[in-house]
C-alpha cells in the first residue's frame, strides 16, 4: 500500500500548468458574462 500514491511515469514527462492563470481566469468571466447577457437578451427578444 505505500507504493499507492507513487507516479511510475518520469516526473519529466508529467504535463505542468503553463500559462497565464489571471488571464484565463479573467477570460473565463469575460465569456461567461456574455453568454449571461446573451441568454438574458434572447429571452426579451423573443419573449419566452
């Protein structure tokens, strides 16, 4: 049971987070708040 945790892939090889995380953070809000309002504007439009 020790060995349960341990990674047999070389640690080399184990994909890191690259990146700019404030962006994609922001990124995410920024489509989510369209999406938001979109929805919002489809159902005045269309009154449903």
């Amino acid at each position: 049971m020790s060995q349960h945790w341990k990674h047999i892939a070389d640690p080399n090889e184990i994909m890191r987070a690259t990146g700019h995380p404030e962006l994609e953070y922001a990124a995410g809000w920024t489509i989510a708040g369209i999406v938001t309002l979109g929805a919002i504007v489809a159902a005045w439009v269309f009154a449903i």
